[in-house]
C-alpha cells in the first residue's frame, strides 16, 4: 500500500506555503468555506502522479501569481519498500513540469506512477453523461492512463499526426508519400488505442459486476459499459492487424473530405464511453441526477478496487464535494465502503456535519483562508 505521510505545497494556487505532517492511511476530510482552497491540495495531490491533475490545468495555471518563485510540491510516500520523496514543480523557463525521485531527476512523469496511483472525481464531472464525447473519452484514457501509461502517450501520438496530415490537407500541396506515413502511423496508434479502450472496459465491468456482492456497493447502481466507435467495432470481429489497414485505407480515402473539415471522419478521436443503468436498462444520460452521480462513484470505486486487486493496494482516492450530493443511506454506504477498500481517502465538505459518521474514524482538517488547520 502506497499513502502519503507529509504534504508539502509552495506557491500552488492561493498557498504560499502549507505542509501537513504525520498524515496516515485512511480517511483525510478537508472542511471549510467555498473558495478556501480545499480543491487545490486535493489538486496538488492529483499532481503527485503523471498528467495534468485533476483539473486538467496548465501548469502555469498552478502557479500562485503574488509569488516570485515557482511552484513545487513535496511529499514523503510510504511504500512496500520504504519512505520514498517525491516532488515536482514549474519550470519557469519552459513551463514544463520537473519530477524528482529521492532528489534525483526524474525522465519524465510516467516515474511517478511506479509510487503512486491516483483516482478522482470533482463536481466538474457531473455533467459527464450530458456533455459531449470528448469529455467521457478522456475520462476513460485517464482510468486506463492509471494501468498504462503509455496509452497517453500513444493517444499524443495519434492527435499529433492527425494535426500534421490536417495541415498538410489543408495547404493543399502534400506530399502523398509524406500523408501515407502520417496515416499509417494514424492507423497503427488508432487500433491500439481501440483495442486498448474495449479490453480496459472489460476489465472494469467485471470489477463493478464483481463489487455487487458486497451489501454496501448495492448503494451504488451496476453500470454497463461499452467502448464504442468504427475502430472499436472493427476490433470486435477482425483482427487488429485487418483493422489497420482497413483504418488506413479509409484515410487515404477521405483525404478530400478531411481538407475541408479538418481532423479525420473517423477513429479513435470520435469514440465514446456508452453507460447504461443495468437494472432500469436506461441510458445514463436519461437518468435522474441523483442515479447519475451514484453511477459515477460506482465506476470510480470499481477502478479502485481494480487498481488495488492488480497492484496488491488501492490507489490514493481524491473525492471533492462528493458527501453533500448524497443522501444519508448513500453516504453512510459510502463511507463503509471506503473503510472496506482501504487505502488513503481524501474527502471535502463545506459542512464537517456530513462526515460525522466518520468523526472518530478520519484526520479531519479546517481550510480557511488558504491556511490549513488540524481539528
């Protein structure tokens, strides 16, 4: 089990400084007024893994601007193995993300994520089975980010030929040499990424079918999930090898097409996540909003279960406002569940009354004013 035991922020949003020491594995509550900077630790945690953190923020964003140095985020992680010191900050020059391990330079974020794993979920994410695709796909890169990294590098490789065979249409003076590497290297991380999204999905409907044996996870409706779009049916009935091709041949043929809209018509950027309520049989856009929510902390808590029964420990939960959209039965289910999981828990709450169920069970934190006071 990986947890972190200090926290340490400087010059991240509205902090200058603040350090939470001698932190354990269970349930952490940040309460406090709106705007007092709860969601930024939550945020600064989320960074303590590879990626853009929860909010998906540039990381000149993060950067507390009454600040003249950069910012940096430090913590101690317990491991299996020991104490490990993890940090990361701005590189004002580039304003790229630096990534230290036991103060040794790190190659890249991806090393994070032998330490630790993170998984989250905001208020932002309500809307997730209203909105456009774009937001479900890059929910599930994100899950499947946490088993994979390098699904999100092939995911930047496929988006950055597309943009080069897009200008390369649009100019009009390509070379057809030139497009049929760009499309053959479209075709190729395309599939992969497919092929990645129906397997993960797979995975994670069997982890949420399992958890329906345990009574508190009833609280939580069963979700049914399928990756969907052209490659990913392709994938379903053809070889991978079969898919590639076909995928690039549809490339090179839609190539007029694609010089006046842009992108391409098909692949991997135009798939989407279906979700459906298994018991009422009932998209989960249709839902109501209360049904929407309890099916997102049910996939959300199945990706951690799987995390912890392939890793052997679950990953570190960040679940931001999540308590006041419950009701009571809902909460306590909650709750229990997280205590039956394990792990490390970080919950914010405006009202330290929604935690009383856990008040002799959790570190409870007072966030006021960007200062940060244990209660």
């Amino acid at each position: 089990m990986s947890y972190i035991t200090a926290l340490k922020l400087t010059n991240v949003r509205c902090y200058e400084q603040a350090h939470l020491p001698d932190l354990k594995s269970g349930l952490i509550v940040l309460h406090g007024p709106n705007g007092a900077g709860k969601t930024n630790v939550l945020e600064a945690v989320s960074l303590l893994s590879p990626g853009r953190g929860l909010r998906g923020a540039r990381y000149i964003e993060i950067q507390n601007t009454a600040a003249g140095n950069a910012w940096a985020i430090a913590a101690d992680i317990e491991t299996r193995f020991g104490i490990a010191k993890l940090g990361t900050g701005l590189d004002p020059q580039t304003e790229k993300r630096i990534v230290r391990i036991n103060g040794q330079d790190a190659r890249g974020q991806n090393a994070l994520a032998d330490y630790l794993a993170c998984v989250w979920l905001t208020p932002q994410m309500d809307r997730l089975f209203l909105d456009a695709a774009a937001g479900r796909r890059k929910f599930l890169d994100r899950l499947i980010f946490a088993f994979d990294p390098g699904h999100s590098g092939r995911v930047a490789r496929y988006e950055n030929a597309m943009r080069q065979r897009s200008k390369l249409l649009q100019d009009g003076q390509a070379d057809d040499a030139w497009l049929s590497g760009l499309e053959a290297q479209m075709a190729e991380t395309g599939v992969a990424i497919a092929a990645a999204r129906l397997e993960f999905t797979g995975r994670l409907q069997s982890a949420a079918a399992n958890a329906r044996t345990n009574n508190h996870e009833g609280a939580f409706p069963l979700a049914t999930l399928a990756a969907t779009g052209t490659l990913e049916e392709l994938l379903r009935s053809s070889p991978a090898v079969a898919v590639e091709e076909m995928f690039a041949y549809q490339l090179k043929e839609s190539r007029r097409q694609d010089s006046r809209t842009g992108g391409a018509a098909t692949g991997p950027h135009k798939s989407d996540l279906d979700v459906v309520f298994t018991q009422k049989e009932m998209p989960a856009a249709q839902c109501s909003t209360g049904e929407q929510k309890a099916l997102l902390i049910g996939i959300v808590l199945a990706h951690a279960r799987l995390i912890a029964a392939e890793r052997g420990a679950p990953p570190v939960l960040l679940l931001d406002e999540v308590a006041a959209h419950l009701d009571e039965s809902r909460r306590a289910a909650l709750y229990d569940v997280l205590q039956e999981l394990g792990g490390q828990v970080w919950l914010t709450g405006t009202d330290k009354n929604l935690f009383d169920a856990i008040a002799d069970k959790a570190q409870f934190y007072r966030v006021e004013e960007a200062q940060i006071i244990k209660t």
